[in-house]
C-alpha cells in the first residue's frame, strides 16, 4: 500500500509540469504586449483621419466619399481593438485547455503500462507470497498449498527474467523439497548459465547430478565436480562429494583429507559435519588408525528380496529408502546394491541421508521403499518393480523387518 501511495505522490507532483504552462500563459496573454497593438491601432487611425482631412482640402476627394472612408477606418479601428480585449485573449487562451486532462490521462496510463511490462510488480508479489509462508506450519495442505504458488510466481517471473540466478536457485531448492533432483540440477544448470563461476551454484549442480545418478558418480557427475572444485577448493559440498569419491576408489586418505576441509567450513555440531566426522572415523579404522566405531543414531535392518516370477538382469540396481510418511519424498536414508545380490539385509542408518540434516533421527516415523529400477535411475520409471511399507514407529524397531519386491509400476 505504501509503494501504490508513492507513486501516486510522484504522478501528482509530475502533473504540475503540465498543468503549469497552460496557467502560466493566460496570465501573460493580459501583459502590455496588449496594450501596444492597441495604441499602434489608434496611431494608424489617426495617420488615417488626418490624411483623409488633406486629401478632402484638396479636393482629391468629395465630402460623400470622405465620410464614407472615415466610416471604414472608424469599423476598422474598432474591429482590431477588440479582437485585442483581455476577454477575447482569454477565450483564445482558454481554447487549448482540453488539452490538458488529455494529457494528464496519457501520462498516468503511460506510467502505469511501463512500469507492469519493466517494473517490480510480479517481484513484489513473489515478495509478499515468501512472507505469507513464513507463518504456516510445514507439511500442512495450507504449507503445500503456498509453495505451490510460489513455485508457480517464480516459474513465471523467471521467464520475464531469466538472468535473476536467485529464482532459479528457489525453485531448485523448492523441487529438492519436493524430492524432484532431476528439476532440481536442471534449475541449477539455468542459474549457472547465468554466472558460470559462481562456486556454490556449481557445487549445489554438481550434488545434484549426483542424486539423480543414484549417487554415481558418472561422467557428468565428475566433471560439474571438478569444475565446481576448480572455482572454490574450500566449497564443503564439493569436498564432501569429492571425499566420497577418493572413498569409493579406496582412497581413504585422501577421503580424510577432503572431508576435513569439508568440516573446516562448517559448525562443527551441524548434521552435515557430525556426518563427515563419522566418514573420516571409518576411513581411519580400515586404514587401522581407529577401532571401528559403533553406528550412531538410528538404524533400520530389511530382510529384502524380490517376488518370485520376476524376471530381471543381475547388474539391475535396487534401490532401498527411508522416507517420510508425508510431505517431502527425499530419502531419509539410502542404499543401492544390485539384482543379484537379492535376498539380502540391508542397513540404512543416519549415514546413508543423502542430506545430512534430513536422516532417520530427525523423524519418529517412516516407510520403506525398495525398487528394482529398469533404467538404473533412482527416480522412478513406468515399468520399475517396487514395494511399500506400511508405517514404521522408529521407537518400536527390534528385529529386522521384511520387504518382498512384487509390485510393477503402471
């Protein structure tokens, strides 16, 4: 309401530029410039009168003929002095006003059509929408409702501006809420676009591709890697991830190494360097630095394996997850193995979250999912083999539970 009534102070304040001249000019149309033709009227009447006067003396002229003339001059004189009368000035003046609020009327429409098609509106309606979020409870329909609009605002105003790398990184961030990593890495590839050297949009890519991988680090992975690790060595994303990799590769101590550059950059007692520690404490055990240290948190043991009839490749990835009983699908824990490894126990555990602050301690409750992907993708797929759990009380978890694969996705 305040931005509307500003504008409204500045489109009065410009009308008095336009009002001005036109009240500005009536005045001066009384001025003696007037009063001079008026005596220059009367000057040439009377050079008139006294020219008739000598040419009747004369006898150029009859005394008919020079009241006659004498008539003409006197019409004459009286025609021009008042076609100079303030009034007449005025109703000449006056003539032009309509001019006015036609001008007043093109000047507001002209603000207003410029500023929707090159000001700030849809901002300050994204605006306005992040501030009504701040107060509903997450998870709720209202909550999800609300980011709905929001995405959808932001969706819009990035077309219009499609250099804002802000958006792009809110609508990656909402579709990461949404569990959506595939639009998530497609939003960041927008925003990075847009500044190629930002670090953090280059590591945030990079971690991205790696979820929709199924935490492979195939070669896209590892280049949008080593590209975010050339613009910012110290980015803990980026040695996080590379950590994971030296880790895969049995690298272990330059797993240590990048992991403790990850945990510099962060608060020590956050999620994600709890998380990084526990990396370092298993690479330094199996380097035999450290005894093997116990699993801390939560964990969840399943008994897995697929329905009988099934038929399936052996290097068929499987994908088991712990997610929440509602709002975000990201998993709270996950795991991959392949086709043939089944029948199997499998342990998700803290470890696992593929987001450190999102694990199985944050939650009381979970499902299981557990899929056999028919693409090697860890997002689902028509033609996937799956299976959901029913509810699971974290608290009440004593003995492994059991999960049978037997459900194709239409």
């Amino acid at each position: 309401m305040a931005f509307y009534l500003l504008i409204g102070l500045l489109l009065a304040a410009a009308s008095l530029f336009f009002i001005y001249p036109f009240f500005t000019g009536q005045g001066s149309s009384q001025t003696p410039d007037s009063s001079d033709s008026q005596l220059a009227n009367v000057a040439i009447f009377r050079d008139q009168e006294a020219q008739l006067a000598r040419q009747l003396e004369a006898g150029e002229i009859s005394q008919s003929q020079h009241q006659q003339l004498y008539s003409d001059a006197q019409q004459l004189l009286l025609h021009n002095t008042a076609a100079q009368t303030p009034d007449s000035e005025h109703r000449q003046t006056s003539s032009g006003l309509w001019l006015l609020p036609v001008l007043l009327l093109l000047m507001i429409a002209g603000t207003v059509i410029s500023y929707h098609q090159l000001g700030a509106t849809a901002d300050e309606q994204i605006l306005d929408l992040m501030e009504q979020g701040s107060d509903l409870p997450g998870d709720s329909a209202a909550e999800k409702s609300w980011r709905q609009s929001l995405n959808a605002a932001i969706s819009q105003r990035v077309k219009q501006r499609p250099d804002n790398i802000y958006y792009w990184a809110m609508l990656a961030q909402g579709a990461l809420v949404e569990g959506d990593v595939l639009a998530a890495s497609q939003y960041f590839a927008a925003a990075i676009e847009v500044t190629p050297e930002d670090g953090f949009l280059l590591a945030q890519y990079a971690e991205s591709l790696y979820l929709v991988a199924g935490n492979r680090f195939t070669e896209p992975v590892i280049s949008a890697m080593d590209k975010a690790f050339a613009v910012d060595s110290n980015n803990p994303t980026i040695l996080g991830l590379k950590g994971i990799q030296s880790f895969e590769n049995a690298q272990l101590q330059l797993a240590i190494t990048y992991w403790q550059g990850a945990i510099q950059g962060l608060d020590i007692n956050s999620p994600t360097a709890k998380a990084l520690q526990l990396g370092i404490d298993r690479a330094n055990s199996l380097l035999g630095q450290v005894p093997i240290a116990a699993e801390p948190g939560r964990t969840i043991r399943v008994q897995l394996s697929l329905a009988p009839g099934i038929s399936f490749a052996p290097e068929q990835m499987v994908f088991v997850a712990a997610v929440r009983t509602s709002g975000s699908p990201m998993p709270l824990a996950a795991q991959k193995l392949t086709a043939a490894d089944l029948p199997a126990t499998v342990t998700l555990s803290d470890s696992q979250a593929l987001m450190a602050d999102q694990n199985l301690s944050s939650v009381d409750q979970v499902k299981l999912i557990a899929r056999l992907s028919t693409t090697g993708s860890a997002t689902p797929q028509s033609g996937d083999w799956e299976t959901v759990s029913e509810v699971i009380e974290l608290r009440d978890i004593n003995s492994p539970l059991s999960l049978e694969i037997n459900s194709q996705r239409p």
